[in-house]
C-alpha cells in the first residue's frame, strides 16, 4: 500500500551545481565529496550511528520526477546520521521501486547506512552533485536552521537513486576538525 505523506524535509526548491554554488569554506568539502559522505564522517568522529526516524513507501512527489523518470513509487528513508552524539547530517533517500526489485537488501537496512551499502558496489555511478539551502527543524532535536543541503541521483545496477543530505549545525565541530 501506498501512503501519500511528505517527508519531513521537502526537497521542493531550486537546486544549483554545487561546484557553481557559494559555500562556506567550513562546509565546502563536505558538500562536494564525490566518495562516501559516511566513511569520511566516520574519519572524523569516534562514535558514528544511524538513527532512522522514517522509511515507508510512497507515491513520489511531481518536484522529483525530472529526477527519477518513469517512477511512481518510491521508498522514503529519512535518517540522522550523529558523530560523537552530535546530529551532524540530515539525509533523504528515495528509493525507486524497480530499484528495491533489483537490489533487495536496500527494502531493509535498518540502522546501517546507505552509503556503507551502495559505495562497494563497482557499477556505482553518482549524476552531479546539486546544492541548495533549506530550513531545516526537528523539534525533537531542539533544531531549527537553515542548512546548505547537496543531492545526488545514483544509478546502482543500472538502477536509480536519489540522496539527498543536509549538514546540520553540529557539523560546525567537524568542518573545524578538516581545515
């Protein structure tokens, strides 16, 4: 079954190439990392986890068909990803039906990160990496914010993907650590 719900965090805006976007130098090489958002965040931190706050099935949103063609429905997965008990990132997954057909273990992985998952695999291919900034609230995080947010659709097995990312305040402590 179907749900029609929004997610969290509408992804509804003008997106730009983030190598064309104005980024702040703390954030910069965190928005444009073409590897694994979750190894490098891993490399900086000492205590990582996934806290998936949804994952359930939906009709995909107009906004994302350009980006996603041929779909009707998807599964949304919204996570937190946190680095030493801090919310650092913010990210939504759509996950095409035909591509949970094709890549099973996708339909269920729990708390392990997408990226753990898709990075191993040799026909990965990631489309441009596109910016904007979004507000941003969780009020069970006690966090409302405007956020510099990346997207990417990756093709997995000849199979679309779309992730989309948001660097929460707490990644202030981690872009330091970089420079």
């Amino acid at each position: 079954m179907i749900v029609v719900s929004i997610p969290f965090i509408s992804l509804d805006s003008s997106w730009q190439d983030a190598n064309k976007a104005v980024l702040p130098a703390t954030l910069a090489a965190w928005v444009l990392e073409p590897a694994s958002l979750t190894a490098r965040l891993k490399q900086h931190c000492s205590e990582f986890r996934v806290q998936v706050l949804q994952e359930r099935p939906v009709a995909l949103p107009n906004f994302l068909q350009p980006l996603l063609p041929n779909t009707k429905q998807a599964q949304v997965r919204e996570v937190i990803l946190w680095c030493d008990n801090q919310p650092c990132v913010y990210a939504q997954s759509w996950l095409p039906e035909q591509t949970i057909n094709t890549l099973r273990p996708l339909a269920s992985l729990g708390e392990r990160p997408l990226g753990e998952y898709i990075f191993q695999h040799q026909s990965l291919r990631r489309g441009p990496i596109e910016a904007t900034t979004l507000a941003i609230e969780f009020a069970q995080l006690n966090l409302a914010s405007t956020c510099y947010v990346r997207r990417s659709v990756f093709q997995l097995e000849n199979q679309p993907l779309l992730v989309a990312e948001a660097f929460l305040p707490a990644m202030a402590n981690l872009a330091r650590l970089v420079r």
